[in-house]
C-alpha cells in the first residue's frame, strides 16, 4: 500500500473517531425560531425558540427532551435522543 493511501485511510479513520464525540448533524432554521436536524441515514429532530425565551427540543418522533438556555445544548440532547432510538433499533426485532 502506498503512503499517500494509508495516509488517507488513516485521516478518515481519525475522522470518524473525532466526530463520534461531536453533535453530528446539519441543522437548518427552516422558520424563525425553528431549527431542524437531519443527518445521511435519518431525521434527528426539532427545537423550537429563542435566547430569550429558551430552547424547546423534540426528538425523532417528536417527544419532548426538555427546555435548554442554550442552542447548542439543545442540538446535542437531540442528537443523542436520535443515537438512542437507532440503536434500540437496531437491537430489537422487526415485528412482520
């Protein structure tokens, strides 16, 4: 294997490691007051306000996580409800 290619291997992997403890995401206000979460495989959630008012955020079937006075605090209590629902999913069986 050449060097450049395991170079490049071994930044995605980095990569991957580095995002993991991130809020992961792109998120959109899509109204004023209204931002949305979604990443490549689903959608992750709302949240709802201002600064002034508080931050109201819903996970991926629209429950309520709680109130955050922050933004960004809000954006990774949704995307950790997300995380939980997809591997719940993942864990349990399909009903057919």
């Amino acid at each position: 294997m050449s060097a450049r290619i395991r170079n490049a291997a071994k930044a995605v992997t980095g990569a991957r490691m580095r995002s993991a403890s991130r809020p992961r995401g792109l998120w959109v206000e899509v109204d004023p007051g209204f931002h949305v979460g979604n990443d490549r495989r689903q959608f992750l959630g709302s949240i709802t306000g201002t600064p002034r008012e508080g931050f109201r955020a819903f996970g991926p079937q629209s429950d309520f996580l709680g109130m955050f006075d922050e933004l960004d605090a809000a954006k990774v209590a949704v995307a950790a409800a997300a995380s939980s629902v997809a591997a719940a999913a993942e864990v349990e069986p399909q009903l057919s």
